[in-house]
C-alpha cells in the first residue's frame, strides 16, 4: 500500500513539474496551442495519443484562457492515465505473488521508460499489464473486467509498435487462462465474449504495429529500434539484472542463500544510487522503450507458461519476509533516482524560465545557467526556441538557440519574420497570464 502511494506521489509531483514538456514533449504541447486542439502525427499510434491529449484538447475546445491550466492539463493527459492503469494492476493483485512481481516489474520499466513521458509506449505498456491483471483476477467473470480488459485491447489497437509483441503475449495468456478455466468448468460468457473480443483487438494492434515497424512514418525509426536492442543502456541492464536475482531470490527456499541474494540486490541498488551516470535521461527513451516492451512481454509469456505447467493457484501464493525486502530494495533503488531527477527537472526549468525573463534577444545556450554539466542529460539539441515560446510570459523576453551550432530545429529564432508568424499563431491569451508554475 505505501508503494503504490509513493508511487501516486510520483507521478503527481511529476505532473506539477511538467515533466512532458522535456524532449519532444514541448513540440506536442506547442502544436496544441497552435492548433487549439489535437496533435495527430502518427495514425498508428493514434488512440493513446488522443486519450494522452484529451484533457488539454477539450479544455482548449471550450474556451480555456489561462496558460498555467493549459501546462497543468498537458501534464495531466501523459501522466495519469498510465499511472492510473498501472496501479489499478498492481492493485488487484496486493499482497500475492504476482502483485509484488508486478511492482518489481513496474519499477523496472515504468522508472525506466517514463522520465520521456510523452512516449505513447508508456500508455501502451500500462495498459498491457492492466489487461494481463485483469485477465488473471477473478473479475475476468464479472462484467467490470470484462468492461476493463476490452476497453485496454480496444485502444491498444493503434497504440505502439511493441504490440507487434504484446499482442501475440497477450493472447497466448487469454488463451493459457480460458483453457485452465474451461476444464475447471469455470468459464463463463461473460468471459468468453470479453476474451473473444480482446484476442480480436489483439490481433488487429499486432497487425498494425507490424505494418508501423516495416513501413514507419520516420524511416530512421527501424535503426533506432535495432541499436536499442542491441545496445542496453544502464538503467534497463540494472533493471534486467536485479529482475534477474529477485526471481532467483524467489525461487530458492534456503534462508542463507536468500540472504545472500538480498544482499546482492542491495549492493547493486546502493551502486546505482550513488552513480547518477547509471540514471535514466530523456534522450534513452528512444534507446530503452524497445528493452521494455520485450521485457514486459517476456513477463506476460513467462507467466502464461507458469499457468500452463503449475495452476493458476502458483499466483496467488505468499512471499516470505526476506521475498519482500528484496522486491523493496529494488523498487527503492530506482524510485529514488527517479524522484531525484524531478527535483533536477522542475531546477532546469527554473534556469530557462530566468533566463528568458532576465534577458532580451537571441542567446546561445552555452551562455545560459542551463549549460551546465547537472543538466546535460535534460537538454533536447533541436527544441530550445519552442522550449523559450512555452516559458515565455510575454513577447518581448529571450529566445535560447540551439548549441553549439545550428542543428534542425522548428523554426530560426534569429528570422524577426518566423517569431511574429508563431507569436500570431498562439491564441491571443496565451500571453496574458504570468505562468507561476513554470
């Protein structure tokens, strides 16, 4: 219970800060306001964009005026939904086996893949294992888990390219648990036609990703996705590793070898904390989101395999104490850099909002308070003139270019001609209200 509420708090503190606005977040966020409304770039994943998008869009729908809400609700749609649906997983299945391997789980992929939150993978992964939760609760024969399990397939359906695995995960596991049911003469209609119309959905998001991975909308995406399972970055092999020692910690029975275990998990754990170089940045989510998918759908595959050889009664069995402590030590070691790097997020966003405010014209990064080596992994090359637009109170503050030098970027902020085309393209509010939250 304490977990998943540190957890909430998390994700909460994550939202005032406005993590989304790191990487490519702060181009979603302006488009919106451009657009007033929706930002649709990529029909394969676009569900989980709209339900991500939903909160800014309709408030920007119905007249919203000031721009400190506008950052809020941004925040809001990419935070809480997935957070939402992890928790709601982790929640079924308190106390058990698989709950605290899915808290394990959660904090080796969720820390490790949302400090880029605006990634639809994140909503994608949250709602995998939601639906995998639900089918393994007894409400898959109540029509609340059918309503939940649906709803998670159908908007999978164009979610992420990792459905392209999870998909084929996912119903193996619908499948393992319809037949145990079956033969136990506890299958019922309800979850017949919930299972049914999950495997559908499943097989249309896995075909679709497929279609996403061989034709993508940026080419450059298929040799991302190769280096990233080539290549794991640190985080995510710490991640693999401790997974690796807490299901060896599990599966052993002899209190000193559990000892030892735990103490193997610990030492890792102090290590990684102690080495900010290990932590997670922005720029890895294009790197470590393909390392998650796999990892999440291994998990799903594992489990419909323990089904499959031991019963569905393996899940609910007790951990031992010295089980727990080591499934908390390893939440810990990871939650706690996380919750760090925010504090170092809501600081960088701090140095931009005061250097916009305190200074006047085109500047060079290399000459801000944000070019300093504790912020070198927040820094996004391409986006620091839209990154000025967003913290910008009014027109006449600065505009941060790029550095060293001119990389792509949205538009040129030394062009007077492209600033007074974007600045007339924000709805007139938008620089009416001071922006407290920053």
């Amino acid at each position: 219970m304490l977990v998943l509420a540190a957890a909430a708090a998390l994700a909460a503190m994550a939202m005032v800060v406005s993590l989304p606005l790191l990487g490519d977040g702060v181009l979603f966020y302006l488009c919106m306001i451009f657009r007033t409304g929706f930002c649709d770039f990529d029909w394969a994943r676009a569900f989980v964009a709209y339900i991500s998008q939903w909160p800014l869009a309709a408030a920007l729908g119905n007249g919203l005026s000031d721009r400190s809400t506008a950052q809020l609700l941004f925040s809001a749609g990419y935070i809480l939904p997935p957070i939402a649906a992890w928790l709601a997983a982790l929640w079924l299945h308190r106390g058990t086996l698989l709950g605290w391997m899915g808290l394990a789980l959660w904090s080796a992929t969720y820390l490790a893949s949302s400090l880029f939150s605006v990634g639809e993978y994140n909503l994608t992964y949250a709602l995998a294992a939601l639906a995998a939760s639900v089918v393994l609760h007894p409400m898959r024969h109540r029509v609340s888990g059918a309503l939940v399990l649906m709803v998670a397939a159908g908007v999978s359906i164009r979610s992420y390219e990792s459905m392209a695995l999870l998909g084929p995960a996912l119903i193996f596991l619908i499948a393992v648990v319809m037949h145990r049911d079956v033969n136990a003469a506890r299958a019922s209609r309800t979850q017949w036609l919930a299972s049914a119309i999950a495997v559908g959905a499943y097989i249309a998001a896995a075909a679709i990703a497929a279609g996403s991975i061989i034709d993508p909308r940026d080419p450059s995406n298929r040799g991302t996705a190769a280096q990233s399972l080539m290549i794991p970055l640190p985080q995510v092999a710490t991640s693999m590793v401790l997974l690796g020692l807490l299901v060896w910690c599990l599966r052993t029975q002899r209190v000193v070898r559990q000892r030892i275990l735990v103490g193997m998990i610990t030492t890792i754990g102090a290590t990684f904390l102690v080495l900010p170089v290990l932590w997670s940045r922005p720029m890895d989510q294009y790197y470590n989101r393909i390392i998650v998918g796999v990892m999440i759908t291994g998990a799903i595959g594992i489990t419909g395999l323990i089904i499959w050889r031991y019963g569905m009664q393996v899940l609910t069995a007790r951990l031992h104490t010295w089980q727990v402590r080591a499934v908390l030590v390893m939440v810990a070691s990871l939650m706690i850099p996380y919750a760090m790097q925010l504090t170092t997020v809501q600081a960088y966003f701090d140095a931009y909002h005061e250097t916009l405010t305190t200074r006047t014209g085109v500047i060079a990064m290399a000459t801000t308070p944000m070019n300093a080596e504790r912020f070198d992994r927040y820094r996004w090359r391409w986006n620091n003139p839209t990154m000025s637009f967003v913290l910008r109170t009014d027109t006449t503050q600065a505009l941060v270019m790029n550095r060293p030098n001119d990389d792509w970027q949205p538009f040129d902020p030394r062009d007077a001609a492209q600033v007074a085309k974007r600045v007339r393209m924000l709805p007139a509010w938008y620089y009416r209200k001071v922006d407290v939250t920053h």
